[in-house]
C-alpha cells in the first residue's frame, strides 16, 4: 500500500496473491472473507519526476470513512489552482454569454457616446465590460465576443451611411445596410483583436498583466485601423471627450491618443475591480484615478492660460445647397447669387480672408474664365481674398480631375492646394481592377487624382494650411501643414451627402482635437453645416447649424508655439505599439498555466 501511494507501479501477480484482492471465481464467492485492513502509510513519497510510471496513471485515494469534503465515500478531486490573475476562467458557450453580452451592450454604448445624442460619460464604462470577458473567457471566445461589440459599435456609430446609400445609390433597402455592415465587421476586427490580446495575455500572464496592457493594446489598434489598408480613424475612443475642454487638453501632448489612452485605462481599472483580487483591484482604481487627476490637472492649467497674441478676422460663408442641386446646370446662376450675396455680407465686415466650403464653384473655377474674372474683381473691390473650393481638371482630356482650393486676389489666383487623402469609394474605388464595377452604384463615386504636396499658403493674412473634407481626420496629415509653417488651419468640407444625420456632428467633433494637438486656430467652412470656428483651447467659440444659411465672422488667433505632438507626432501609438508587441512576444515564450502544470505546483 506504500508502494502504491509512493507511486511503484505494483507487479500484476502481487494484485492477486490473496482472497479477496481480485475478482473471485466463481466457486469463492461463498467462501471470500472480510478484506483485511490496509495499514497506513508511514509517509507520502512527493509526486513529480520521482512519481508514478507514464503507462500506470495514479488512482484515487480515500479513507474508509469517505473524506470530509466527499460525504458520498467517492474518491475526492485534487484541489485546483485558481487561474493566473486570481479569476477562475470561464469556458463552454454558455458560460461565455454573460459577459459576452455584456461586452455587445457596452459597444452599443460606446456609440452612443458619439454625437448624436454625446452621452460622453458612456466612454468611460462602456469597455469595462468588453476587458472583463476578455480575462474571464477564453482567447477564442474573448476575440468573437470582442468582435461582435466592435462591429455592433461601428454599426450604430456609421447609421448615417445608410441614408446616403439610400439617397444616392441604386441599391435598394434593406441593402444598403450591407456595405455598411462590410466596414463595420472590418472597424470591429479591430476591436476583437483587441479583446483576444487581453485574453491570451489573462491566460498567460495573469488577469492583473493584461489589464495592464489593454490600453496600449487599444490605443496600438486605433493606430493599425487609422493607417493601415488607407486608414479609417472615424471612431477613435477619444472623439467621444471633444466638448470636455479639461480632458481634451492632453490632446496637446498626445494627440487623440492620448484621450483614448486615459479612458482605456479607466475601463480596465473597473475591468479589475470585478475580476482581479481586492489590493490587485484597489491598486488599479488607485493607477486610473491618478492618470484621471493628472489629466484634468493639466486641462485646468492649459485653459487657465490666456489666448497666444496676434488675431486675424476670417469670415466663413454657408450657403447650404442640397446636394442634387450643386452640380444641376439649371441651378447654376442660382447657386452663384447665394455665394455673391453671402459673400459681399461677409465683406461688410472687414475679414482678413473669406473662406468658401469645398466644391463651392459650381463649374471647374479655371475652366470658367467669366466666374473666375468675378471673382477676382470682388477680390479687389473689396480688398479681401478668397478661399474657394473647387473642382480642378488638368488635363486636355479630362482625365487628371482634382479636388482644389484655390486662393483668389486682385491679381487672380494665386495659389492652390489640390487634396491629398481621398475618400475611398467617394473619391477613388480601391483595387479599382478587381472592384471597379461598384463606380456604377452610387453617382457620388468618381475617380479623382490625389495632389503630392501640403501646401502651405503664405497668405494674406498669414501662413495657412488647407485640408479638404475627409483630411481632417488624419492627425499626421494636418501636422504636415503645422510643421510647414501654417499658423491657421482651415477645414473646406461638403458633408451635404450625410444629410441631417449625426455624421455631420461626428466630423466636426474632431476638429477641436486638431486645434489642442498643436494650439492653433480652426476655421472650418462646411456647405451645408456644420460651420465653426475652433479655438485653440478646442472651444467651439462660433458655429452655423445643419442648413443654416448664412456668414460666420470672427477674430482668431495665431499659432505662436510648438506643442510636443507638433514636434513628435503619434509617439504615443508609437509606444502602444512598442509596449504591445513586448508583452505578447514575452507571454509567447511562457507556457499557459494548464491542469497538469497546477496540480504539479500545488504538489
């Protein structure tokens, strides 16, 4: 019996040298005695190297009177090690719906942190239940569930494409909704691999690790999703704080990034607290609330700073055409007397510049020598030049077409920006030779030629950078210009397409994190609205509504400094990505922590 427990494997022969220790023949039933009573072993041999044989698995031990955790006298379960982090792991599909659903719902709520309706205090929450699943459930399960949340988020935050497939596509409903779920399931991938590195890194490095990581990873997966395939940064994580100034002003050192970066980390902190051990917890509430603090500390100094000297007056005009009439040669002349009129409105004030929204003219401005002669005279008249948007074609042919901005004096035109970053399937069709029969489906797909250099206009009134609709939302695009000189930025868009929807709202709310990443002032003029000049603080100090017909006039200020993320850029992501991919390259070199490995241990 010391043998056995010790782990020698006993001789087959030696199992049956007495009545009763094999199964009886037949003709022994009768005549089998009570089974003698085993001794106790005088000691317990450890289990490990020195343990049972491979081919003789060990057998279950009790006491004749059944153990005390084990009433019902069966052989009692070796005690199990709680999994890393102190959180038992959740698995089988039904233990997952729980904190699977939960993780759906809280990107249902994600989005509902976006204008409209703005509920920004969602954005702190609304991930803590995506981290949880991600440390309590699986890598398979964490990164389905984690994906289902993200593309449900991006569902309910891009609802407003529906009704520009709807309005100027030939697809009929419900399938308009299908292209727009394909960009929502390829955002959410994003997010579900964020959700499967939490989880892998939970089962390898502990529940506690992970969470530690889970912002870089978050911050590191906005950057692959703003860069890679084009980019797509719409519904970055810190968009949803672009009317809380004391939060916003991070954004100086960071840029939107580092927004994302706090909330995240807010969410994982609560995260913790449901899944990690209470000083583990109470630790991470304490890292998160410091970070909070610190933030809204250097908010509160930044806007306690008063506005960088030297102003200029720039007036903006919207003239809110819909967007079928824009491009209507019937309309034409009646397009032009909207701008003429707002125009000489607007220079009743005495701007330094007038600023037209993008495609404004409704003929190609070069190719059209008498609106181009008008123009150019109520340049001189008035002594003000002229910002305006226009279609470009370059060639002979009509072949090289272009988005422009071209600046208009007394002497005509004197400068132009052609715009860089096109739309995708707005303004270029991606793998054009694969997919090229989608430019049939919508009319406002076309086939645009991009420019190659981010001019800054060295004025009247001062140095300027132009960024063109879909620009504005690339962070590195816009430093381009800041880095070039431009101590204004001016944003031309036409968001007509997105009709009275909330992606008008959600373009603008990331103008005032341009205007914090580098203090400069943000003059944006938009068709059809929103309108608005931004601060340098991010303070929206003056806006036009959706179709609102009208001029804005106001004095900003020039840029005067250099902020950090003026002279870095994204080192922030830079250094999610860095942190990221060291803590998974050192959780692939450790062996999760399995069964066998836990009852070794605990041995």
């Amino acid at each position: 019996m010391g043998r056995a427990l010790a782990g020698a494997r006993v001789p087959p022969a030696a199992r049956h040298d007495r009545p009763g220790a094999g199964r009886p023949l037949p003709g022994q039933r009768r005549e089998r005695g009570p089974a003698a009573r085993p001794r106790p072993a005088r000691r317990l041999c450890p289990l490990g190297p020195r343990g049972p044989a491979r081919d003789d698995p060990p057998r279950g031990v009790r006491r004749r009177a059944g153990a005390r955790e084990d009433p019902r006298g069966r052989p009692a379960a070796p005690a199990r090690r709680p999994a890393p982090g102190g959180a038992l792991r959740r698995s089988g599909l039904r233990a997952s719906w729980g904190p699977g659903l939960a993780a759906a719902g809280g990107g249902v709520a994600l989005a509902l942190a976006f204008p409209a309706p703005g509920w920004a205090g969602a954005a702190w929450v609304a991930l803590a239940p995506l981290f949880y699943a991600a440390v309590v459930l699986g890598p398979r399960p964490a990164l389905g569930w984690a994906w289902l949340a993200g593309t449900l988020f991006f569902l309910v935050l891009l609802r407003w494409l529906d009704f520009t497939l709807r309005t100027y596509s030939v697809l009929p409903w419900p399938l308009t909704w299908v292209p727009t779920a394909l960009l929502a399931g390829y955002c959410g991938l994003w997010v579900g691999l964020v959700g499967g590195a939490v989880a892998w890194l939970a089962a390898r490095r502990g529940a506690a690790a992970a969470l530690a990581a889970a912002p870089f990873l978050w911050v590191a997966a906005e950057w692959g999703r703003g860069h890679l395939l084009g980019g797509f940064p719409w519904g970055s994580l810190g968009y949803t704080q672009w009317d809380q100034l004391a939060v916003l002003q991070v954004a100086e050192l960071g840029g939107v990034a580092a927004v994302s970066f706090v909330l995240a980390a807010v969410n994982a902190a609560l995260a913790g607290a449901l899944a990690l051990p209470r000083a583990a917890a109470l630790g991470g509430l304490a890292l998160a609330a410091g970070l909070v603090g610190a933030a809204l500390g250097f908010g509160a100094a930044r806007l306690a700073e008063g506005e960088p000297p030297g102003t200029v007056t720039v007036a903006v005009v919207q003239p809110a055409i819909d967007q079928p009439l824009k491009w209507d040669a019937r309309h034409t002349e009646a397009a032009l007397r909207i701008y003429g009129e707002l125009t000489r409105r607007a220079a009743d004030a005495r701007p330094d510049l007038i600023v037209w929204p993008e495609t404004a003219s409704p003929t190609p401005l070069r190719r059209d020598p008498e609106l181009l002669e008008a123009l150019r005279a109520l340049a001189a008249t008035r002594g003000v030049p002229l910002l305006v948007g226009s279609m470009d074609v370059v060639d002979a042919a009509g072949a090289d077409v272009r988005n422009t901005a071209f600046l208009v004096t007394g002497a005509g035109i004197v400068g132009r920006y052609d715009k860089i970053h096109l739309v995708p399937f707005g303004e270029y069709v991606p793998l054009a030779s694969v997919i090229g029969f989608v430019r049939g489906w919508a009319e406002f797909i076309s086939e645009l030629t991009p420019g190659s250099r981010a001019t800054v206009f060295a004025g009247p009134p001062a140095p300027f950078g132009v960024v063109i609709c879909y620009e504005g939302i690339f962070p590195d695009l816009v430093r381009r210009f800041v880095r070039g000189g431009a101590r204004l930025v001016v944003n031309m868009t036409n968001d007509a397409w997105f009709g009275r929807t909330s992606g008008p709202l959600q373009h603008l709310a990331m103008y005032p994190f341009r205007a914090v990443e580098h203090r400069v002032a943000v003059v944006r003029a938009a068709n059809t609205g929103v309108s608005a000049l931004v601060a340098p603080s991010g303070r929206i100090v003056e806006s036009l509504g959706l179709f609102a017909r009208g001029t804005l006039v106001g004095r900003v200020p020039l840029r005067a400094r250099e902020t950090l993320f003026s002279r870095l850029g994204d080192w922030l992501s830079w250094l999610a990505l860095a942190v990221s991919g060291s803590a998974l390259a050192a959780a692939a070199r450790r062996r999760p922590a399995g069964p066998a490995t836990t009852e070794a241990r605990a041995a």
